[in-house]
C-alpha cells in the first residue's frame, strides 16, 4: 500500500522498504454515523512521501481502536496499494468536506492491484481489515481530526 516510511536501514539499496517503519506520532480521530454514534481512533499520522509509502507495510496486525491516516497536501486523487502489507484493510477516503467519500473493505494483502479514491480527496485512513462493515462505518459519515483541521497547503 502506499504508506509510511523510515531509516535508511529498513530498505533495500534501491530504497525499496523491507522492514515496518518505527511507529509514527499519533492522534485522536473520530467518526460520527448518520445516527450519532462515534466511533474513535488512535492513528498514526503518515505525513511524509517516505512515511506514506511505507505505511503499514510488514506489519502483522492493525488492532480495532488503531490506524493510519495519510493527509494530502491539497484535495486529490489517492491512489492505495497493498504492497508488503501482511494484513487485510479497510481503505476510507475522506473529502475535502470531512466526509468518507468512499471504502473499500478488506484490501487483499500483498495485493499491486490498485486501490482508487475516484475523485479527489483530503485524506486517506487505513484500518483493521472489515471494521468498516462491523462497526457500520458508510459513505456520508463525518471525520474528525486535528490532522484535517488544518489548512491544505
């Protein structure tokens, strides 16, 4: 997947990623249902180009009250994959309006196969793998986050 990324000592001389990257800084996200039930999270903030390619790569599990989020420097296409990561996801694209325009649950891991926000978008999330669908998470629901509080640049 287009993730997070880390030292020179995790990658290949080609800077190919081969190891997981440290744990990324953290903050709080919440998603409110069309009904008003919350849902929150603690994710990892992927800010850097080397931080979001590596994202959840090698990693092993991605517990329920977890995730990663990648913000964008502007509104734009995401494009995701599942390259070396080892665990299904749920990919959640959020607007520009702080709203999930799409998911797509239960990423295949290790998949190239491309994973596309189809417009453009503030902000990718990742989380465990069928989240969405248990926790009843769908398309309209609002994010919150300190991470997309702040402007687009």
């Amino acid at each position: 997947m287009l993730v997070a990324g880390t030292a020179a000592r995790a990658q290949d001389a080609g800077g190919t990623p081969t190891q997981a990257q440290p744990e990324l800084p953290r903050e709080s996200l919440t998603i409110t249902g069309h009904d008003g039930t919350k849902h929150v999270f603690s994710v990892e903030l992927a800010l850097t180009p080397r931080q979001q390619q590596v994202g959840e790569m090698f990693r092993t599990a991605v517990p329920a009250d977890r995730g990663m989020i990648f913000v964008w420097p502007y509104p734009q296409q995401s494009d995701m994959w599942m390259e070396n990561t080892l665990v299904p996801l749920d990919i959640v694209f959020i607007g520009a309006d702080g709203r999930i325009s799409a998911i797509s649950e239960n990423a295949v891991p290790q998949s190239l196969a491309r994973i596309s926000s189809h417009g453009a978008v503030r902000a990718t999330l990742e989380l465990q793998g069928g989240l969405t669908e248990k926790l009843g998470i769908v398309v309209g629901d609002k994010v919150d986050s300190k991470a997309l509080a702040a402007s687009p640049t």
